[in-house]
C-alpha cells in the first residue's frame, strides 16, 4: 500500500500545532520564535510577532525559494529561506529560545551533550556568535552555512535553529537539544 504524502493543508496544521507545542512545552514564550516549511518552490513561515498561542493557518505567510517574502512574515524570514537555499534536503526549519539551550551557549565555540540521546543526535552543537546590532545582516548566510551540515546551530545569547526534512523532526531535534541542555545544566548543579 502506497504511503499518501500530506498536502498542502495538512502541513500548514502541522506547522502551526508544532509551533504551538515549543510554547506549551517551555521552548518559546508567547511571541517569540518561529518555524516554516518548504512546499515545492514555496516557503510558508510564521508571521512577524505573532502569538503561537492564537496562531493559525490562515496567518503563516507565503514567501519563495528565490528570496521574495511576503509581506508580513517573520524577520527571520529571509533566514528560512536562506537555509533552504543551502540545504535542499531541509523541508522545515524551527527556531526556538529553550532557556536551557540559550544559558548553556552564551560563551562556548560549541556544545557537545553530555546525555546519552543528546551525544547520539548531536555529537557536537555549532555556536554562533553575531553581534546585536548585525543579527539581520549576518544570521541568514551563517545559520544557512551550519545548517548545510549540522540539525541544530544555536546563535548564542539568542536562539536554536533547527532544520530536517519534516516539521516533525525539526520539531524532535529542538527539543531534543533543550533536553540535554536542560540535563547538562542539572549536572553542573551536582
């Protein structure tokens, strides 16, 4: 039996329920983050400053492979797209603020999970450090580069970036990475 691929529509519900459960799980708060998809030659992202807990489909915004954001989307919009520029293996993209991820990261080149599960998915986490005041300017082109080669990156001081080739799975690895930092951060505690 031939396995049906989701449409259209079901992946704009699994983009907006996956986004919705970073903030109920303690990965976002109410307004910050976001996520997208790649659909053909088409990216569906989040909108700029918007509520993951009123969001909903009919709110994500269309913008194109060849850089064209519609208006309304995400600032990290050109981001996403830049990610999948790079990687045509990426299908979704998450970028989350686990507070766990975020302090474990703020000064290190990289993070390497003590965990089992962690060590297992991501033998080592790049950092990215960028300035404040050059984060639009410089992110898009080095989260891309990571995100070629790597699930997860983390700009420090900021946020994971996450990507796979479901929304599933780069749903999966960002919590996965907030769990090790969480388990590495209790351990430094003992």
């Amino acid at each position: 039996m031939m396995s049906r691929l989701p449409d259209l529509q079901q992946q704009k519900q699994a983009l907006v329920q996956h986004y919705k459960w970073l903030r109920q799980y303690g990965c976002n708060d109410s307004h910050s983050g976001n996520a997208s998809f790649r659909w053909h030659d088409d990216v569906w992202v989040t909108p700029t400053g918007c509520c993951a807990d009123t969001l909903t489909t009919d709110d994500l915004v269309l913008c194109h492979i060849d850089g064209h954001c519609g208006e309304g989307a995400s600032l990290d919009a050109p981001l996403h797209v830049a990610v999948y520029q790079k990687n045509e293996q990426a299908r979704a993209l998450f970028h989350s603020h686990g507070p766990y991820t975020v302090a474990m990261t703020m000064k290190e080149k990289s993070f390497t999970p003590i965990d089992f599960e962690g060590q297992y998915y991501f033998p080592e986490v790049p950092i990215i450090h960028i300035n404040y005041a050059q984060y639009v300017e410089l992110a898009p082109a080095a989260v891309a580069q990571i995100l070629q080669d790597y699930k997860v990156t983390v700009v420090s001081g900021h946020g994971v970036y996450a990507c796979a080739d479901s929304i599933n799975l780069a749903y999966k690895w960002t919590c996965s990475l907030e769990l090790s930092a969480k388990t590495a951060w209790i351990a430094k505690q003992i």
